[in-house]
C-alpha cells in the first residue's frame, strides 16, 4: 500500500546539533521508492520557548495485510509506524502527535486535502478528537 501525506517536527532550541533530524518508516517494502523531502523551514515560539519547525513531504510503501472476507461491510485500519531517523540517539527523542493542530477532520486543517478523494474508504473522526 501506497501512502503520501505530510508531517511537522518541532525541535526546541536547545536541541542537540549532534542529532540527526527527520523520520524513517520501519515497516517499509521497497525502500529505494521511500521519499521523505523536507518542505519547509521555519520558527515559532511556544509557551515561552522557542522552536524550529521542519515540514515534510512523504511518500511510502508498507505492507498491510487486510481480511476481506466481509467486504463490503468490513473496517480496514491502515498503521503507519514512524520511528526517529538518529538511531544512535532513538532513546532520547521522543515523536508525540500533535492532536491540537487535528481538531476535527470535517474542518479544514493543515495536512489534509479538503478534496481528499477516499473511494470506499472511511476517516475516523474519532481518532482526532481529544
């Protein structure tokens, strides 16, 4: 299964500049078509401290294994796993979702193409909610 999509990692300024920045996907098949691009940088500052933010395009193939037999009646979950790309250092980063910046998926957000085409599939709303 093919999945595209973007994500944003917020590093303080204090982060070490040893550390090797970005993500790797640990599930993935085919890992010469795996693309992680950076899209942007940038700063913002947050409860007093300040942050360098870097946005990534991605573009992966993992491997799902689904069970159809109850097609069409069936709910398929997709698990997309991200691990730290410094795996010297994995056990001292910590990757946390940012639910605040996912308010509801029927508004529109950052990350999400309103024009989303889904086929049969179903987003689950609840997910996001906090």
């Amino acid at each position: 299964m093919d999945i595209t999509g973007y994500i944003w990692q917020e590093y303080p300024e204090d982060f070490p500049g040893n550390f090797v920045k970005g993500i790797i996907f640990p599930e993935e098949v085919n890992s010469t078509d795996t693309s992680l691009r950076e899209l942007y940088k940038t700063t913002q500052r947050k409860h007093g401290i300040q942050y360098e933010v870097i946005g990534w395009y991605f573009d992966v193939t993992v491997r799902q294994s689904f069970d159809y037999s109850h097609y069409p009646l069936d709910k398929l979950t997709v698990w997309l796993q991200l691990c730290p790309r410094d795996l010297v250092n994995e056990d001292k980063i910590i990757l946390i979702p940012d639910f605040h910046s996912c308010s509801r998926m029927n508004e529109p957000i950052f990350g999400r193409d309103e024009e989303i085409v889904s086929g049969e599939w179903e987003i689950d709303e609840t997910f996001f909610s906090y």
